[in-house]
C-alpha cells in the first residue's frame, strides 16, 4: 500500500512502483494528509488492518512528515517513510528520523529501495515473491560483475 501526503508526491514514487510492479506484488496507492486530512486518514487505516491482509505501508511524503509517524502508530503492519526530495528544499530526514517512543517506521530515503524492503518483508509470508525478489537482486550483481568486465577491458 502506497501512500502519499499529496498529488505531488506521486512522481516521486515511480521508481517504486516500477519494482513492485516487477516483482508482481498487488499494491494500492491512496493519498492522505496527517494534517489536512487526519479523520480520513484513520477511517482509511482502520479498513486497511481490518481487512485481514498482510501489508507493508508504504508512506511518500515531503515537508514535515507526520504521516509516516501517525500511520505506524495506528497500524499492526510495518511502515516503510520514504521522504520526497525537494529541488528547492534538501528533504527534511529528520521529521522521518525523529519519531517519539513507541512509534517506529522504517526510513528509506530511495523510492525504489523503499520498495524493495516492502516486498522482502512481504516475502516472508510468500516464498514465490522471495524467490523473485532473489532473482532481481541476482541481476543487480550480473550487472555490477559485467561492468567490472567491460573495466578491465578499458571500457570497449
């Protein structure tokens, strides 16, 4: 489950939606506001663990991120924060980093990192998506080994 603070964080997260997508893992996108939107965003949360599903949330979200904290203190699931950076503004980590005692989401500053860690978490109730998920990182290192072949070779 993917979910964003605002329509302009949705660009942000294409990286991540492309792997999920990969990797054949079923996920819904939803936008909600920890301060626009808060009542809404607890009913949503509400009908999310009430459904029985294991989930990972997924929470994108630039400016001050009081999403990611208010998600995971509301949910039994994990939550993955993965903070939009800002061409005119470095992304605040710290309002990701900063969480007050008992409440507890990851940080993944790379969307398409952020993604991964949600589908291996998911994988350990899914050994298919674990074997796919292997199979993705067997080629990130076929690639890292055959750029260091193409070194050797002076880059031909």
């Amino acid at each position: 489950m993917i979910l964003y603070g605002s329509k302009s964080d949705v660009e942000f997260a294409e990286p991540a939606r492309a792997l999920l997508r990969e990797l054949g893992v079923r996920f819904e996108e939803r936008v909600a506001s920890a301060h626009k939107t808060p009542d809404r965003l607890l009913e949503m949360l509400a009908e999310y663990e009430r459904s029985g599903e294991e989930l990972v949330y997924l929470t994108v979200v630039g400016r001050s991120n009081a999403l990611s904290g208010m998600v995971d203190a509301r949910v039994r699931h994990p939550v993955i924060a993965c903070p939009v950076r800002m061409e005119s503004f470095p992304f605040d980590i710290f309002s990701s980093l900063r969480m007050p005692r008992g409440v507890a989401p990851l940080v993944v500053a790379d969307p398409e990192g952020a993604a991964l860690a949600a589908a291996k978490i998911l994988s350990l109730a899914d050994r298919e998506l674990g074997e796919r998920v292997s199979r993705w990182q067997e080629r990130r290192r076929e690639e890292v080994l055959s750029a260091d072949g193409e070194a050797r070779k002076g880059w031909r």
